[in-house]
C-alpha cells in the first residue's frame, strides 16, 4: 500500500479532496466569519449608535437653551457639521475593524 500525500493548498485554503485540512479549517473559518466579524461589527455599531443617542440627546437640551433663531441655526449647524465628522469616523473604522478580522482569519 501507498501513502497518501496530501499537500497543503496556497493561501490557508482547504485543497480540494484534503479532507484533514477542510474538517480543520471549517470551524476557524465558520467561527470567523459567522461569530468574530459579526460580534466585532455589532459592538461597534452599538457603541457607536448609544454615543449619537447621547450627542442627540445634548444637542435636544442645547437647542431648548437657545433664545433666537441665530442661536438654533448655531446649534443645528455645529451639531450636523459633527454628525458628518463622527459618521465619516465611524464608516473608516468599520471598515477596519472588518480588515483586520478577515486578516487575522487568513494568517
């Protein structure tokens, strides 16, 4: 009887027929994309969403403090000039925190 040489495939990918390899690399590769990235992305974004709730919930008592129009267009402008900023802020880092996910699951 022969052994059978089974070679690793390029890149982390499971050869095709490598049985061995596909049962190992399943779980890592289900787990990291079906439970990291997810959790990674959600904690984000909540922590995210609750920060905005309470810039929303400041600019709401800013606006109640204004006693003209100039003062509430002040207040509404800074307040959208940094909802455009932290939203800009918010969409790099989701898109890193996704990179790296996906880096750490190829090395």
């Amino acid at each position: 009887m022969s052994a059978i040489h089974k070679t690793p495939a390029p890149s982390g990918q499971p050869a095709a027929g490598n049985d061995v390899t596909m049962v190992a690399m399943i779980p890592q590769w289900f787990k990291a994309s079906t439970v990291d990235l997810p959790l990674a992305l959600g904690s984000e974004l909540l922590r995210f969403a609750a920060h905005r709730m309470q810039v929303q919930a400041e600019f709401w008592a800013t606006l109640a403090r204004c006693n003209s129009l100039p003062q509430v267009a002040e207040a509404q402008s800074s307040f959208a000039q940094e909802a455009v900023s932290e939203y800009t802020t918010e969409i790099a880092s989701l898109i890193k925190t996704a990179q790296d996910n996906i880096s750490a699951q190829a090395a």
